[in-house]
C-alpha cells in the first residue's frame, strides 16, 4: 500500500483578497522621493504577503490539506542591485515567526520552487552568484519559519546553451563552489523541452540530490517513454531525505499546446501514474501544478476517492 498526499502551488482560488505574490517593481519604488518611505512600503507589501501565507496554512489545515508550495515572491525587490543595503529580514521577524508557530501546532510540509532565473549551471559569475543570493534569501525564510532547510527548493537543471553535455558538466563543476547550506536544500526536477529524467538522474546520482519526478515533463519530453523502468532510480535518490518522495503532476492543456498546464488535473492520467507505482514507497507526496491551484485539488480528490482501488484518508490524501 501506498499513501498518496495531494498538495498545490502557492494561491487559493478560494480565499478573496489573499495573495503572497502582491509586488512592487523598482520603477515604482524609484518614484517614490523618500528612500525610507519607499523601503517602509516594501516592507509592509512583504508582511503582507506573509499575513496571506498564513491566512493560506489555515485554509489548507481546515480543508485537510498537508502539503503546499510557498509564493518566491514573498518580498519584492529583495535581492534587487539598488537596494543592496536594505536588511529585509529583520522588519519580516515577527511575521514569520507567527508562521512558525502555527507550523508547530499544525504541521504540514512546505517548500519553494525558485523562479526560472535561478541558473546553478550558469557559466556567468554574476548570474550564478545572483542564483546562490536568491537562494540564501529562501534559506533565511526557512529559518524564518522554524522549517529545517533541507530539500525544500526543486530547481530546474538550467539552460542547454547550445551544448546540453557541457551544460550538464557545468552544473557539476559549478556545484562545487556553491555553499553546502544551500547545496542541502536543493531537489532537481526534469523539465518539458531540455533536461529529461535521464539528464537529471544524472546528476542527482552523481551529487546526492533528490529528484522531482514530474510526469506531465516527462511525457513532454522523454527519451525513454517507459519512465518506471527508472523509478527505481528515482526512489533511490531520496534515500537519504527526511521527507517522503514527491513529485508535480499536471495535465497537458491540450493535445497541440501539450506543454502548457491545464486548468484541472486529467484524474485517468494521474491514476496511470499511481497504479504503476503503488507499493513501491510507503508515502508519495504529488505536487499539483494546475492553474485552478486548490479547485484543481478539491476536484482531482473527489474524482479519487470513487477510483476502483483508492481509499479515501481525508480531504486531500488517499491509500492505494
């Protein structure tokens, strides 16, 4: 048997006024006369985003919901050129402490995924040091939130720059000077058009990182279709994780836009999955990458919990 947990991305459909991503560009911060005032709005869009985080942990906690993917945008402008001097953290401490606390109390798995322009197979210093930045500042809100750092970003391999080998090669020398502290919370993911399953095990098995196994990609993008000729593999590279395997599940939005996600989860799809791998681990964790967010949860359960073979735990997590 195997424990099926279902989670999604960041917003709620649900929730009214509640997003973690509300920004400000630095043309608008620019503006404003006052550097202060504009660094003191800063910080109250950050805080809020943060309040609506919580706000988004209650949401899941009453509806059942054990796992959830944080916004990357919680503080805008954090890592920006201009505002090197501006130590962000220290006005976010009472509110990630406030996340904390309700964590403790209501345990649930969180993590990130970085946006696309974190590179760790960059040949640009500049681009891979603005990366180790970005992930520095994802580390500091973990520590923020009292959540143990380890494997809670999934990144992309990188860029192909027109030699995916040398690409690959890169990501492993460019591993080496990269700090353990961020090295630890990293997990790789194969992507739709470059790095396939194969690519990516490559490198967790050479470096030790966990790897996301996303199947809509890999349909995307294969080079070998039977993808649990290497689950296997794919187990194995979380064999030394405190945290149980996870994976994205998504559905192609349509058969000529296959790489696009659709706005619900394909449940015959998902359940093709789950029926080759059940009974392989005690406990998968399947990250929901679908634009209705948590309506594309609620939905995708409620087509499970009627599947020949599933048995319903709770609102969002299945036995099979």
């Amino acid at each position: 048997m195997t424990i099926i947990r279902l989670g999604y991305v960041a917003m709620s459909v649900q929730l009214q006024n509640c997003s973690p991503s509300q920004t400000m560009t630095y043309r608008q911060f620019s503006q404003i006369k006052d550097r202060e005032a504009a660094i003191n709005k800063l910080e109250r869009i950050a805080i809020s985003n943060l309040h609506n985080c919580l706000r988004l942990l209650k949401h899941n906690e009453a509806n059942d919901i054990h796992f959830f993917r944080l916004s990357s945008r919680l503080i805008p402008l954090a890592n920006h050129e201009e505002l090197a001097d501006w130590k962000y953290m220290r006005p976010l401490k009472e509110a990630l402490h406030e996340i904390e606390d309700y964590l403790n109390n209501h345990p649930m798995r969180v993590d990130f995924h970085p946006d696309h322009f974190v590179l760790l197979n960059t040949k640009k210093i500049d681009t891979l040091n603005m990366s180790i930045k970005t992930l520095a500042m994802h580390e500091a809100l973990l520590k923020g939130m009292g959540i143990d750092t380890e494997h809670r970003c999934v990144l992309h391999v990188g860029g192909a720059y027109e030699d995916k080998e040398k690409a690959l090669e890169q990501f492993i020398h460019n591993w080496g000077v990269i700090p353990q502290k961020i090295q630890r919370m990293v997990m790789l993911e194969n992507d739709d058009t470059t790095f396939s399953l194969q690519d990516t095990l490559y490198l967790c098995e050479k470096l030790g990182i966990p790897l996301v196994f996303d199947y809509h990609h890999h349909l995307a993008n294969f080079e070998n279709e039977n993808w649990l000729d290497d689950w296997e593999r794919i187990v194995s590279t979380w064999s030394y994780s405190k945290l149980p395997v996870k994976m994205h599940i998504s559905s192609p939005k349509s058969e000529k836009d296959f790489r696009a996600h659709a706005d619900f989860i394909d449940s015959e799809m998902f359940l093709t999955f789950l029926n080759g791998i059940k009974g392989t681990v005690p406990e998968i964790h399947c990250m929901i990458e679908a634009k209705q967010k948590d309506e594309a949860l609620f939905k995708l359960a409620e087509e499970l919990k009627n599947a020949e073979g599933v048995e319903r735990i709770d609102n969002s997590s299945f036995q099979i």
